[in-house]
C-alpha cells in the first residue's frame, strides 16, 4: 500500500491492538466478522467504493457502515469498520485488503492470548514444506473446480485433532478466499503475520540433522545478538547440506553449510 492507505493501515492496526489487548473482547469472533465483512466488499464493489470515496466525509462514510453493520456483528467490529472507513485510502482494494489483514491478525491474537502462538507459526511453517512436497494436495486445494465445501472437508482431515484451531481456521479461510494470491504466498503473509506479532524477525533455518533445544537456543541467541531483536527459528532438515546451518532471513542468506563450503573450494579451483 502507497500513501494515505499505509497510514491508514497503520491506524487501523493501532486500533486492533488495542481491541484485543482488551480481555473482554472475544478475538475470534472478531476475526470471524472481519472475514465476513471482506467477504461483503469483495461482492459488493459498489459499497467498497462508496466506503473510500473521498467526496463524502468521513463521518458520513462511518455512519453509513454502521447502518449496514449494526445488528450483524459485533460491536467491536462495527467500530473498529467505522474508523476505518474515516480514513482515507489509495484505492478502495485497499481497506478490503486491510480488513482481510486485520482479520488474520485477530486470530493470531486469539492464539497470543492461549500461549500458543509459537505453535501456530510452527504449524504454518509446517503445511507450508508439506505444500511444496506434495503438488496433487496442493492442485486439489487450489483447482477452480473443487468446491469449498470439498476443500474445507479435506483441510479438516489433513489438520482437525492434529493442529491447533487457530491455524486451521487461518488456512481454511485462506484456501476459501484466496483474492487472487498463490496458496504459497498467502501462507507466506501469515507466517510473516504471525511473526510481527510478536515484533519479531523469521529464520528458515535448514540443517543436516535436526538441532538441539541446546543448539536452537544458541543459535536463537546469536541471531538476536546480530539483528537487535528476537528471531524465531523455522527447522527444516535436508540431508543434501551435508553439514552445518543455513540461515535466511527475508533476502538474506547466512550460509555455513558442507555443502556450500565445497562449493566455493571447487569454484575457486575451477577459477
């Protein structure tokens, strides 16, 4: 997002996080009632563009949404809606692309608030190597002709009892309503969700043999050391390294394996 809608997100997250450091508000419900109403938008194109239009004033725009809202979801959600839609925004895309965001945000904190937020990031790291291994759950979960209803049955036997309930949610809504990302990508946007929620950074880290909770910690450790913050790590093992770790993190690539150290002897010989 460019201009008025990046600070208009800003805004909006400022207000969530303030929502839901509220006890009394339900987090799950509120990401359940914010996926409904990016639901409505994505629809109702007319209403989207009535809701960013800049001809109208804020106020009236806020109190045409909670005419629409009220009686249909919470009272959180129609103010937090509210404020949104007195903002000003680039494109009107945008405040339903931010409404999407905040709802996954809600759920994430729903799972901050039950002490498991390590494990939904875990578990969306997780389906993410199992997508990339296995191309026909990944072409049954995207075809055009496959219902969602069908979609959602298999999600549910892939992770129902076997992952916590907030990440089930998260990528049942995602596989539902794609709004035109690659199931990679979207997976890819949560994780990074997951992890600012936190203000943290995310580490792939691939090794040989699987680590320690000695040597996670360390390695945890020392990354925090370099980058001035906390780092979670993402474990992935690939025996082709030989040796060593591997560490990205965004476009960067700390690289101490075997493997590349043989690389560049044999590359250094060759030259």
């Amino acid at each position: 997002m460019n201009g008025a809608s990046r600070e208009a997100l800003a805004s909006a997250r400022e207000q969530l996080d303030a929502l839901t450091d509220d006890a009394s508000v339900d987090a799950a419900k509120l990401a359940e009632e914010l996926a409904a109403v990016t639901a409505l938008l994505d629809r109702e194109v007319s209403l989207r563009r009535v809701l960013t239009d800049p001809a109208q004033g804020g106020e009236a725009r806020a109190e045409l949404a909670r005419r629409l809202l009220g009686g249909q979801v919470g009272g959180p959600t129609v103010d937090l809606v509210c404020g949104m839609v007195r903002s000003r925004w680039s494109r009107s895309r945008d405040l339903t692309d931010a409404i999407e965001e905040l709802g996954y945000s809600a759920d994430l904190a729903a799972a901050q608030r039950s002490g498991a937020l390590d494990d939904v990031e875990d578990e969306l790291f997780r389906f993410g190597r199992i997508l990339a291994s296995a191309p026909e759950l990944r072409s049954a979960l995207t075809s055009s002709t496959a219902t969602t209803a069908a979609k959602t049955e298999l999600l549910h036997s892939l992770l129902g009892n076997r992952a916590n309930p907030v990440t089930e949610r998260l990528v049942v809504r995602l596989v539902g309503a794609p709004r035109g990302r690659s199931l990679e990508a979207g997976i890819d946007a949560l994780s990074k969700l997951a992890a600012h929620r936190r203000d943290r950074m995310v580490a792939v880290v691939t090794s040989a043999a699987p680590l320690s909770e000695g040597q996670r910690q360390r390695l945890g450790a020392a990354l925090a050391r370099v980058y001035g913050r906390q780092i979670h790590l993402n474990l992935d093992v690939d025996p082709e390294v030989l040796g060593g770790v591997q560490v990205r993190i965004g476009d960067e690539v700390i690289n101490g394996t075997i493997a590349e150290r043989l690389d560049e002897a044999n590359r250094r010989m060759a030259g």
